[in-house]
C-alpha cells in the first residue's frame, strides 16, 4: 500500500473531491467516447499526484563520513563556486534537480547542529537556471558537527511554489531525518569544502537518503 506524506494529505483530499465532480458532469454532459478520454485523463493525473506525495520505501545508507544525497533526482552541476551567503569563500556546490516525477521529501544529509538559517523570499526561475540557487524563493541551512561543515539550500522553482522546512537554527540533526518538501518540482543545492572526495557525475540519478554524494578527507 502507498503511503502519502503528511505535506499532501490535503491537497489529495482535494483533488479527489475536483475529480469526481469532474468525472460525474463528464458523464452527464459529454459524449460517451469524449467521458471515457476525461477519465483517462482525470485518473492519470490523480495518479500522478499520489506518486508526487508517496513515502518511498528503501534502505537508507548512514556513513558520519559521507554526504548522503538529500532528494531524489538528476545531478545536474557540480562546480567550483564563491559561496557568498554564509561562507564568504570558495565551495564545490552539487546540485540536484528534482522532477514532477521523483519523490520530493528532503533529507538532512549529514548528522549535526545546524548553525544558521535563513529563508528567502525570491522569484521562481527554472530551477535549471544557473541564477536560481540566488534568487528564487529558498531556505539556506549550515549544518556543523566535529569534523565538517557544509550548507544546503532548498530552491523553489517554476512550478514549485512551496518550499517547506522543517529545520531551524540550534536543532541538533540525524542524517536520513526528513528537513523538509518542496512541492512540485525544484532543486536543493550543496555547498561542499574544496577538499571533499565527490562521488557522483553530472546526469547521474541520486536517490534521497541512499546514494553517497561525496566523502570528507579524514
């Protein structure tokens, strides 16, 4: 059985009462062969809605060494950056760009305290955009344990209107804990140190919670 996040219960709730009112006036208003194109239609958006809010089922990785991915999706930069915001200072930044078709909880990818937060408010760029990681609406998180640092960014993208997290500066963080949900397609952006062993290549597919981003020098 799927189990559906508490972030879509609602809105499950209410798109199944839009769709059977749909479904019924088809029925009455439409030609026969036209009602039965609605339903197919109607019922593979309501699928595609339980498959966006779905809890997926996996075996998590847990390594105090490693970043654990923190969402599903393509990897889609992996570069050298000045991260201005927080470290003033050179990062390697992975990002990862979630699709309507992936699962969108967020997962804190390391174990922690997290130092500082900060939610912006912003445009709504593609989240493909090189600018979006600055200046579409998002929520930057420094999470600190005894050996490393890093920041992780939720950015909100063209049709992701919702950013939602969970952190807040001073909680002490479980890596595979969920941070947050960002509803309907965006990106989350990691801020690495230089010296940070990378393990993934850009178009590679990561999953949340499971795939090793990259390792720390020990």
């Amino acid at each position: 059985m799927v189990k559906i996040h508490k972030e879509g219960r609602s809105i499950i709730y209410f798109s199944l009462l839009i769709i059977i009112s749909l479904s019924i006036s088809s029925w009455i208003l439409l030609p026969i062969n036209l009602a039965i194109i609605s339903e197919i239609v109607l019922l593979s958006i309501l699928i595609l809605i339980f498959r966006f809010f779905r809890i997926p089922s996996r075996q998590y990785t847990y390594d105090e060494n490693s970043v654990i991915a923190p969402a599903d999706g393509k990897v889609v930069a992996i570069e050298e950056v000045y991260e201005q915001e927080y470290f003033n200072d050179k990062r390697i930044q992975i990002s990862i760009f979630m699709s309507i078709h992936n699962v969108h909880i967020n997962w804190y990818p390391i174990s922690g305290i997290i130092t500082f937060f900060k939610y912006h408010q912003g445009k709504y760029l593609l989240a493909r955009h090189p600018k979006s990681s600055e200046l579409n609406e998002r929520t930057s998180m420094v999470i600190k344990n005894d050996h490393n640092e890093i920041l992780l960014r939720q950015i909100a993208g063209y049709v992701a209107r919702r950013v939602i997290c969970y952190a807040k500066k001073g909680l002490t963080v479980k890596q595979n804990n969920e941070l947050g949900f960002i509803k309907f397609g965006s990106r989350v952006d990691l801020f690495l140190p230089l010296n940070t062993d990378i393990h993934v290549n850009i178009n590679d597919l990561a999953k949340g919670g499971y795939t090793k981003i990259a390792s720390f020098e020990k």
